[in-house]
C-alpha cells in the first residue's frame, strides 16, 4: 500500500500535459542522477518526470532507471513545468518501461501512442513487473478495499446513467453501494462517440485513483484512461 501512495503522489506531480511535449521537437542529454522517485536529473534541463505514464512501484522503476538510464544519453521531448519546478518529458525509452511491466500508462492530456499501448498490453499478459502485484489489477467487487489507492480495474458495466452534470458507468446493482466510474462534462464531450456505441454489459479497463462516493468510484480525468475490452 505504501508504494501505491507514492505511485499516486507521481500521478498529482505528473498532471500537466505531455501533448505539449509531443509537439516540440526531441532532443538528447544525459541523465546524471536518478531519485528514489523515479524522477531524473538532466544535464541541462536539471530535474525531469515522465508524462503519460506513471510507476506504481517507485523503488522498482527508480532501479530500473538506474541499470538502464543512468550516465546514458536519451532521447525526449520537452513539456511544461510543474509546481515543484520540473520538466515534464516524453521519452523515447517510456515505451520499454511499458514493456519491462516498471511503468503503466495514465493519461493526462493529448493521445497515448498506440506502441505504447501494445507494449503495456504484452507485459501485463506476461504478468510482468508490477502486473505481477495482485493489489495493481482488481475487480469492481474488490474496489471497496481498495479506496484511497491507484488501480486498474476490469469489470462489465450493468448500467449507463446520464445526468445533467456527469455520466455514470455502474458495475453493480446498487449505485449507491457498488464501484462506479464518473465522467464529468468535459470527458464526456471528448468521449462522445465512444459513450454512444457503449451498452450494458460491455466489458471495460479503467485506471484511476479509487475515492469513496456512493460507493468506491473513479472520476474519469481523461478519456485514454478508459478502454472496452
């Protein structure tokens, strides 16, 4: 549990946008230190965290980078600042880190590549490095245990509820007591055409922080962060 607290702490630090950083052009410096959570520094740019994914285990994807990464050049692009001063980046080694199972994708703005995704996908089939953690991948019945933590969940929709102010994504017969997903009007407007073909019954990955609302829910903070299965 520990390590999923500090996992949730990188997503907050994490929040600012990497499609900013998709768009500038990459660049190379060498990392000269790694940190215990799974920050790097950079020759020039000094102190840098990864955008679009994120380490449920630090301690393993701090040893990661250090092994692979340390006193190597890498190849990234530049984003934004966040409000402890460090560059967000997107790297071209972020997709090994996918596959390696040291590091998972969560969406924050702009699009996740789409090798991105096979990678993720052939390391957790694989059950590799923190998809072999039994607290990562979870059901929408074992979500109430989970409160307060980051996790992926799978489960089968029973119900789609549309309010003026959210949608509601129900995995059980009670709202009031079962897991739920929330979409909020600006996730919904981006996720239009996929709510459209979406049914109860249909089967979904979400990944999120679980807080306690009518029941243990996911808001929905952007739409990559969703998937039919």
């Amino acid at each position: 549990m520990r390590r999923f607290v500090a996992a949730i702490a990188m997503v907050f630090c994490c929040s600012i946008s990497y499609a900013s950083a998709a768009a500038t052009a990459l660049q190379r410096e060498q990392v000269v230190a790694v940190f215990p959570d799974a920050s790097i520094q950079l020759a020039q740019k000094g102190k840098a965290v990864f955008a679009g994914s994120m380490a449920p285990d630090v301690a393993a994807a701090s040893a990661w980078l250090a092994e692979q990464v340390l006193q190597q050049e890498i190849r990234f692009s530049e984003g934004d600042v966040d409000r402890y001063g460090r560059t967000l980046i997107t790297s071209d080694m972020q997709e090994k880190m996918l596959r390696d199972g040291v590091a998972i994708i969560y969406a924050s703005a702009g699009d996740i590549p789409a090798s991105w995704r096979v990678a993720e996908a052939a390391a957790r089939t694989a059950k590799r490095g923190v998809w072999a953690m039994e607290s990562l991948l979870i059901t929408p019945e074992t979500a109430l245990k989970a409160t307060g933590g980051f996790h992926v969940i799978e489960g089968s929709i029973t119900r789609i509820y549309e309010s003026k102010t959210a949608t509601y994504l129900n995995f059980g017969e009670d709202w009031r007591s079962d897991f739920s997903i929330t979409l909020l009007p600006k996730q919904r407007r981006s996720m239009k055409a996929f709510l459209a073909n979406l049914k109860a019954g249909d089967r979904v990955r979400v990944r999120g922080s679980i807080t306690q609302e009518n029941g243990p829910m996911i808001r929905l903070n952007h739409p990559a962060n969703l998937e039919r299965l």
